[in-house]
C-alpha cells in the first residue's frame, strides 16, 4: 500500500524575527506553483471471469460438457448437495421494455381480452381491425380498436389481459414491437401508479426465450441443458420465495434475459425438452440457482450451502475469452466516485486465498478520505467483468 501523503507545517515567529527579517511580496503577475498530486494518474487492474461466480459457469459448463459430463453432472459440480426435482406451471415477467402507459397488442385470430376482476372474456373480431389496447380508466381498463382510427369499445371491470390460443401475440413497444407466448397483461404496479406489461406464460415457453438469451444453442447440448435446468430452477425460485406483486421475474438481467419467441432457437427448446420439468432442490424446495457467465477459476461462495467456494477445472480448457482482461482506472476516474476522497492515494486491495485470491474487500486512500467497499461492490461501481483481480500497475 503506498503510504499516505500528509505534511504538517509547523511555524513559529517571534516579534523580534518579523522586524528582523523583511517579506518580500510577490508580484502580481506571480502564480503560485500547483501542488503535485498526491497519488498515481491511473492504476491498471488485471483478472480473469466475468459476474458474481456463484453458482454455474457457462462457459464451465461448457468446459464441462466437452470433457464428456452430463447435464447432471455439470449440476451436481456447481451446485453442490442439491438433487434433482420437478417443477412448473406458470410464471409473470414484467416486460421492462415497454415504458408506455398502455398496453397495444396486433389483431389477430383467436384473440380475446379477459377482465381480472370477474374472469369474463370477450372475442375480439371487429372487422378491419389492426390493433387493440388497453388504458387505465379510473378503477378499470379502457378497451380500444384501431381500424383507421382509434375508438372506444369498451369499459372493463378492474385490470384486464390479451390471450389468444395457437400463437404468439406481437406487442407494441417504445420505438417497435416483440411476440410474447401466453398472455398479455395490462396491470397496476405495487406502488399504485401507471401501468406495467406483464407477459404470463408457461414456464416451459418462458424458457425459450431465456435459455439461449444467456447460453449460445449452438453449445454442447449438455451444457445447454444444464442451462436449462438452472434458468427454469432460477424462475420457480424466484416466483416462489419473493412477493413482487403484479410480476414474479424481470426480463433482464436483474432476473434472467427474456426475450420472448425473438429468441427461440431449435437447440435450445430441444435441450428444455431434454430437461423437461427438472429443477434441483434443496431440503425439498428448489434451490437458488445462479449463474454467471465466467467465474475465473473459482466459483464463489453463497448464502446458501450449496454456493461454496472452491477450484474450477473446467474453464480453463472451454476457450473462455475472460481468461484474462485489463482495465486501467486514472485517478479522475477514482475521485469522480468518491468525490470525498480529495486526491487519490492509493488502493488497499484485500483478497482471500480460500477463495483462490478473489477480492473481498478495497480501501480507497485519498487525502481527505478511505472508503471502504466489499470487492463486489468495487466490481459493480467500476464496471469490471468479476472480482477475481489485481493491481499490476
């Protein structure tokens, strides 16, 4: 760690010294010379893996599979002591993409819009029309078709949903559109305000639009199977154990990528077929199956028993591009985020070996200030692929 720069000027005069010995004054056109800084204009951080490392590596499980593993036993490396289950039925993912205040779906055949309140349905048949959309209206929804225009059908008692039987339904986004399977909904969020879009589908034909959103299909299949099973875990836990109101997941990355039948590829609804049903469970109810893209050779450890800490094997050999990378920080960069720091010192960097060196926590050293972060949280404010790093420079 490099020492911190302080300096303490101590200065004593008498009466007598002053009379004795003249100021100078400097001239006007004088400037004064710039302190130097205190610490390095930048450092240079090196590492390897990409994400939190807890549970599956993908590009392990890749490893994995090419060293002739099975989906199961590539689950049973990474998410040690939990056994295979069953799970299903459905599940509610907020459709982030769709900021607007309603919810605009494309006629076609089959569709109808159901009323939450009173579980009455309506076909939707109007001739010419091209589009349909629900609106808050008071304590209800507003129903409306456009044919050349936009007009008024109907008042629907409470929130109200688009289903239709034998395909996808296009919904109407911000700047575009995307097929959902299942059913469109158009609910109210927990905090009382606007509207959300919620697509409810099956876990199964949710998984399509997952499973290759987060692993290439074009992988061994039984890596991607052993995706699946992860992701369709992933779900049922979360629709499980968190209260979320109108929604069960995200569509991104806060949850799992969703992207809906865009997504879907052969590979992959062939590996969720292999898989189906199968979840892994823990003490009887399904287990909290992270996963990330690259752990850096070592996975890490969890709340849970079955997120520990030990030796990868099978990255190494899987063509992981995020075997190694490099970030340079300057020290603008360092002081912009902690602007209490005053100049930037140095980083006090700690790491734990029982964790093959993953960083736990970082010390920033300014002038005016030492923040303190857990090495997950250094990742995330600075961007950097995994907390599987060191300073080189």
């Amino acid at each position: 760690m490099r020492p911190f720069l302080r300096t303490i000027t101590t200065l004593a005069a008498g009466a007598a010294l002053a009379l004795a010995v003249p100021v100078s004054q400097p001239s006007a056109s004088a400037t004064p010379a710039a302190a130097p800084a205190a610490g390095p204009e930048s450092v240079t951080l090196t590492g390897s893996g990409w994400g939190h490392g807890k549970g599956l590596s993908q590009w392990g499980a890749r490893g994995a599979a090419g060293q002739g593993l099975s989906a199961a036993q590539i689950l049973d490396f990474y998410y040690p002591g939990t056994q295979t289950g069953r799970g299903g039925g459905s599940v509610k993912v907020l459709v982030t993409a769709d900021t607007s205040s309603n919810v605009v779906v494309q006629h076609r055949p089959r569709l109808k819009v159901r009323s939450l309140a009173n579980g009455r349905t309506w076909k939707l048949g109007t001739r010419g029309a091209k589009r349909w959309k629900l609106t808050a209206h008071r304590g209800g929804t507003k129903l409306s078709v456009k044919t050349n225009r936009w007009r008024k059908v109907r008042i629907l008692p409470g929130q109200a949903e688009f289903k239709a039987k034998g395909g996808a339904i296009r919904l109407y986004l911000p700047g575009g559109s995307a097929e959902y399977r299942g059913r469109i909904r158009s609910v109210v969020p927990a905090s009382g305000q606007g509207r959300d879009t919620v697509n409810v589908v099956s876990v199964e034909k949710y998984l399509r639009g997952v499973v290759p959103s987060e692993m290439p299909a074009s992988w061994h299949p039984q890596a991607v199977q052993a995706q699946a099973v992860a992701a369709r875990t992933y779900a049922i836990f979360e629709r499980d154990t968190n209260d979320r109101g109108v929604f069960d997941v995200w569509d991104t990355t806060q949850s799992q990528v969703y992207r809906g039948v865009a997504a879907e590829e052969p590979a992959a609804n062939a590996a969720i077929a292999a898989t189906a049903g199968q979840i892994r469970t823990y003490g009887g109810a399904p287990a909290f199956t992270q996963f990330s893209s690259s752990n850096g050779g070592w996975t890490a450890p969890g709340s849970f028993p079955y997120q520990v800490a030990k030796a990868d094997p099978y990255e190494a050999g899987s063509g992981n591009p995020n075997n190694s990378w490099s970030v340079q920080l300057t020290d603008d960069a360092i002081e912009a985020q902690f602007p209490g720091i005053g100049d930037f010192e140095s980083l006090e960097i700690t790491k734990d070996p029982a964790q093959g060196g993953r960083v736990t926590k970082v010390v920033v050293h300014g002038t005016t200030g030492d923040p303190e972060l857990t090495g997950d949280q250094f990742r995330v404010r600075f961007g950097l692929r995994s907390t599987m790093f060191a300073q080189t420079a």
